[in-house]
C-alpha cells in the first residue's frame, strides 16, 4: 500500500512538472489517500497483530 501511494506521489510530482495540474492533483490526492490507508492498516496490525497465547 505505501508503494502505491509512492507511485502516485511520483507520478504527480512528474505531472506537475510537465504542467499537468489537474492530473497532478487528482494523483495527489489518490496517494494521500492510500497513505492514511496504510497507516491506519500498519497501527490496527500493531493493535492487533501479534498476541501471546
């Protein structure tokens, strides 16, 4: 997850670049939005994750 949202941010970056503001911030928002995703997943898996029996 925190890959992809990577991926977007780079991609974004280049579109902004290259003078692509609304793609740009369209793939902005896309890796914002899986970075809250993964970081909500990463702190339930600390949560959660491993328990002694």
């Amino acid at each position: 997850m925190l890959g992809w949202a990577m991926v977007f941010f780079i991609f974004a970056i280049i579109a902004g670049i290259f003078g692509f503001l609304g793609i740009a911030s369209a793939l902005a928002g896309i890796a914002k939005i899986l970075f809250v995703v993964f970081l909500v997943m990463f702190l339930v898996s600390l949560i959660f994750g491993r328990r002694r029996a």
